[in-house]
C-alpha cells in the first residue's frame, strides 16, 4: 500500500501557465522526492497597458510518502 500526500503550491512566469507549471514542479522536486502528479487548480495572470506580463498558477503536487 502507498501513503500519498498533496502540498499547494504557487508559482509564475513571464511566459506561459505551462511554464510556470514546470517550475513549481521542477523547484518542488529539489526538496520533494517521489512527485506523482500536479493538478492545476487555479489560474491566473497580470495586466499592465493592455498586455499580460505574469501567468500564475495555483497547483496541488501528489506525492509518495516512503
């Protein structure tokens, strides 16, 4: 049997959700071991002068508890 646990995480990017998605993954990973899946639970961006400058994303990281 497996014990799985699920943090939340935040993160962003300049350039796309997918991007910001990849490094809270990729950051999470350095202190998580076992990274399972990610759900995206929330999205998000900045606006200034009519242009998006900052996508945020809101994730939930499952992981395997050894």
């Amino acid at each position: 049997m497996s014990v799985l646990k699920v943090i939340e995480v935040l993160s962003n990017s300049e350039k796309s959700w997918e991007d910001a998605t990849k490094k809270a993954v990729k950051h999470a990973s350095k202190s998580v071991k076992n990274i399972r899946s990610v759900y995206v639970q929330d999205q998000s961006a900045s606006v200034s002068d009519g242009d998006v400058t900052e996508y945020r994303v809101n994730l939930k990281i499952t992981f395997e508890v050894n």
